[in-house]
C-alpha cells in the first residue's frame, strides 16, 4: 500500500496536478497584475481620445468642419499631431463619432425620460421630452452644437451615415404629437411635422442664446417653453 500511495506523487512528493494547478495559479496572477498595470494605460487613452473629440467640436463649432485641420486639433487639445493617428484615421472618422454622440445622447435621454414616467398624459410626456433634450444639451454642448452648426454644410457623403439616426429621432417626436393629437391633448388641426420642426428647432438653437450652467436654469426655460408650446401667448 505504501507503494501504491507512493507512486501517486511527483518527485517534489506533491500529488499530480499540484504543478499544473500552480502554474495556472501563476498564470492568473499574472494576468491580473498585467490587466492592473494596463489600466492606467487604457484610462490615459480614453481620457486622450474624449480630449481629441473634445477639442474637435469646439473648433467645428466655431469654424466648420472644412476649416478646421488635424494639426489645430492637436494643438487645442495639447497634444502632437501625429498622436491623433493613434485614436482616429482622419478627419472624417473624428467628425462622424462627434456627429453621433451629440445626437446620440440627446435621443437616449429623451427616451429614457418619457419611458421611466408611467402613465401620464401626452402633454406631460412631451413636456418631459423637452426637459431631457435641453438637459442633454448641457450635457454635450460641445457635441450638440457642433452637430447643429455644421450638419447642414456637410458633403452629402458625409451626411448619409447620420441619416438614419437623425430620422429616428425626429419620428420618435412626432409620435409623441401624433398621440397628444389623438387624445384630444393638442389640436385636431395641427400638422405634426412642422410642429415637431418647430419645437426642436427651437430647442437646439437655445445654445446659442441661452447659458446652459446648471440643471435648475435649464428645468426653468423647459418649463416655459412646454407653457408656450401649449398655452401660447395669449393673456389667460
């Protein structure tokens, strides 16, 4: 029996898989102080790719995208130009991810808002549209305004791959005043499409004029612009 018992260890007197356990024990270990030390790596290179995106619709905003070039992108965002190649292959690919995060946001958390409000009337759905669209501007203003400013100056090649999320968002709108229409909450002979144009129109070229710098100054304009939307301007 003795020999037996023996036979069923290693030379080091360990059973048979102690080594391989221990060295797929070590290969963890490894793994994860590898995956520790590429942390700081990996933070460093988003903050460096948000900082490239930043600093790109600052300067779309402000000068368009065909006046704008690598290099001042670079520059604004404190960095060598060639560092940009790093995160993005061109000019186009930093314009497509600016286009779509601002809209992106925005069409989230407008969503998200009408969706977590449960039953309530149309009125107040659209009321809290307007509230999480004004709150995403403040949020991506960069983004937003870009987007604004100079969509309409694009190529149309450049324009196509923002199509369909552009639509999207505008008929997500337009259900919100077909149903309000519906339920007798807005008028039977409002035209949605231009109602909706209006509104978001409106909504977007607040940043033009309004300081967005905190959330009760942008819950205050949404509230009057739902009453304006709703009540007009006529004295009650």
């Amino acid at each position: 029996m003795r020999a037996i018992r023996s036979s069923t260890r290693s030379r080091d007197g360990s059973r048979p898989g102690a080594a391989a356990r221990r060295s797929k024990a070590t290969s963890v270990a490894n793994k994860r102080n590898t995956e520790a030390e590429d942390a700081p790596a990996q933070l460093k290179s988003e903050r460096s790719r948000d900082l490239i995106l930043k600093s790109a619709a600052q300067l779309f905003r402000r000068q368009g995208f065909s006046a704008t070039t690598l290099r001042q992108i670079a520059a604004k965002a404190k960095i060598k130009a060639g560092s940009i190649y790093y995160h993005f292959d061109s000019k186009e690919e930093i314009l497509d991810e600016v286009l779509d995060r601002g809209l992106r946001h925005v069409f989230e958390t407008v969503k998200n808002a009408v969706e977590q409000a449960g039953k309530v009337s149309h009125r107040r759905r659209i009321g809290l549209a307007i509230e999480a669209h004004l709150v995403a501007l403040l949020e991506t203003s960069d983004f937003t305004s870009a987007n604004i400013r100079i969509y309409g100056q694009l190529p149309e090649h450049l324009k196509k791959p923002h199509r369909p999320l552009r639509r999207a968002y505008a008929e997500y709108w337009d259900q919100l005043f077909i149903n309000a229409r519906r339920a007798g909450e807005i008028r039977a002979d409002m035209e949605v499409v231009p109602l909706r144009m209006f509104v978001i129109g409106a909504l977007n070229w607040t940043i033009e004029w309004f300081r967005l710098e905190n959330r009760d100054a942008v819950l205050e304009l949404a509230r009057r612009t739902e009453t304006l939307i709703f009540e007009g301007v006529n004295k009650p």
